[in-house]
C-alpha cells in the first residue's frame, strides 16, 4: 500500500510519513487476519481492550501515589523496568 504524498501527508515530517507508511504496509499485510467487526460480532474479546484492561489497575498503582509526578521518559523508563521484572519472577 503506497501512500499519497499530497493532501493530508503533505505537511508532515519524513519520519512521520515513514512511519505511517510502515502502519499502513503492517495492517495491509495482515488484512486477512483483522476482522474485529466479526470477532466482536461472535461475542469475542478484542485482545488489546482485555490487556488494556488488565494492566490498568497495575500501572495506576504503581504510577498514581499521592504526590507523584512523571516525565515521559521518567514514567517509560519505569513501567520498562517494572516489565522486565516480572519477566525475571
């Protein structure tokens, strides 16, 4: 799937364009396999809403306490940490 240069494209960044281009190409490939209309249809759970939902209450908790505050890297660089450490248990 190429996408158009022109029109809403036309005043962003390469990197931005280069990175829509590969989200685009992603969902092209695996069009055969994406079907959430018919999954949630069938009563399935979308998997991403489910994680989602899971690990809600585990970075709230963890990131949330009175008085804290985070900076992006600060909060990444944490739930990377916290994530690691529960690879290793």
């Amino acid at each position: 799937m190429k996408l158009l240069m022109g029109g809403l494209l036309g005043g962003m960044g390469t990197g931005v364009i280069r990175w829509l281009q590969q989200l685009a190409n992603y969902f092209d490939r695996h069009r055969d396999w994406i079907h959430h209309d018919r999954h949630l249809a069938a009563g399935y759970p979308i998997a991403s809403g489910v994680i989602e939902g899971a690990r809600r209450p585990v970075v709230k908790d963890g990131m949330e306490r009175t008085g804290m505050r985070w900076t992006p890297l600060g909060a990444q660089t944490l739930l990377k940490s916290n994530q690691t450490a529960r690879r290793r248990s």
